[in-house]
C-alpha cells in the first residue's frame, strides 16, 4: 500500500525560508513530484526527484533520500503569493501518483 | 499552453441525472489517463485509471458501475457521473503523460462539479 504523510497547515513570514517535510512508505517507488495548488486551481508542477539529493529551481528547492522514505520542499524568501497547499505526491508505477494530504502554507507579513 | 484540456470548468446538475467530463491529450497521445477526486480542504484521491481500448482500473472504494469511465481513443477519456448525488459534488481532475519518464505528467484543469 501507499501511506504519504505531510504537516496539514504551515504558517511562515514573507522573506523568511520554510521546510514542508513528506514521509512516505510506498510498494514500488519511481519519483517524488511536489506541486503547488491554490484553491480551487489544478495542481501545478514544482519539482520531481527520482534520484536522492538536492534539486534546486529559483526560490524553491526538492530534496530526497530514498533509503529514509523522506523528502522536503524548501521555499525561500517567501512571497504572499506562495500562501497555497502543497502537495507531495509519489508515483510508482507508470505515470500513476498517490498524493499526501498535502500541507496548506499561510504566508504572513 | 495547456497539454491537457478538461471540459467543462463547472457544471451544476440535479440530484438523479448523469454527467460527463471530458479529459483530452493535446498534441499527443496517451494510452492511460487517471481520474482524481478532492473535497474542500483535501488532497486529491485517485478514483481510477483510465485504459486505451480496454476498461478501466479502479481503486478501492470507488465504485464503477456509478463512475463509468471510457478511453475510447488515445487522446480522449470521459468520466460519467451517473444518477448523480449532492455528496458526489467534488472538483474531478484528470492527469496524462507524455512520456515514459515521471516528470511528463500533466493535469487538465478541473471540472467542479455542483449537484443540487
């Protein structure tokens, strides 16, 4: 089965840096996409991470470490509109993902 | 540009009647398409995937005679809501993907669905 756990609400001041953790214990593992999704949106594509390590893209960072079934999301230098859930999501076979249930980010001045 | 397009945005439809939402590949192809459900405040659940020529895989819990799913060509799977219910008001999303790699996956747009 698919268990994938993340924080369910996270609060952070703009400018400051936030880390959204994701643990997950899957049969069958091929990658870790993180994706943003404002109300009401669909989800957009932030990062994906088959390999461990750091991917870094502007302000938002991916890491994994598959050994420990963990991940991160790091956001830096906040802004107001990154106030959203994001949503950490594994796929194991083919192109099918099981998504966490996802951490709702409130930015604040 | 979108590389999925989903039809309709929104649809509010009474409680007994059928509705169908359309899930399309532009610009290519794709041999399997997935369905996802999300309530207020939750994260996206997979309802099913949906199989070129052949029926569809659903997850447990979902029911299929209800959620009539057909992938009648390689850029195209519909997702029939049939004799529709107010809990069965969701937003319904559909994903594909391009390529053999995991980064290739894309989503429509999002079809919210109002029973009344």
């Amino acid at each position: 089965g698919q268990n994938i756990d993340q924080p369910t609400e996270m609060t952070a001041t703009e400018g400051a840096i936030v880390q959204i953790n994701c643990t997950y214990q899957t049969s069958g593992f091929n990658g870790l996409f993180w994706y943003q999704q404002h109300a009401g949106e669909a989800p957009t594509f932030l990062s994906y991470n088959v390999l461990d390590g750091l991917e870094e893209k502007g302000r938002f960072s991916s890491f994994l470490s598959r050994s420990k079934g963990y991940s991160y999301l790091l956001l830096k230098e906040l802004q107001m509109k990154d106030s959203a859930s994001y949503l950490c999501a594994v796929t194991g076979t083919a192109s099918k993902l099981t998504f966490g249930t996802g951490t709702r980010l409130q930015v604040t001045l | 540009g979108a590389v999925v397009s989903q039809h309709p945005s929104w649809v509010i439809c009474k409680s007994g009647t059928s509705v169908k939402i359309e899930c399309r590949s532009l610009d290519f192809q794709a041999t399997t398409m997935f369905w996802y459900r999300q309530f207020p405040k939750q994260s996206l659940m997979l309802m099913a995937t949906s199989n070129e020529g052949s029926k569809a895989t659903y997850e447990q819990g979902v029911e299929k005679d209800k959620f009539l799913i057909n992938h009648a060509s390689l850029t195209l799977s519909t997702l029939t809501v049939t004799s529709a219910h107010p809990e069965d008001s969701s937003f319904y999303i559909c994903s594909a993907s391009q390529g053999q790699t995991g980064n290739t996956i894309y989503f429509g747009e999002g079809s919210w669905l109002t029973v009344v």
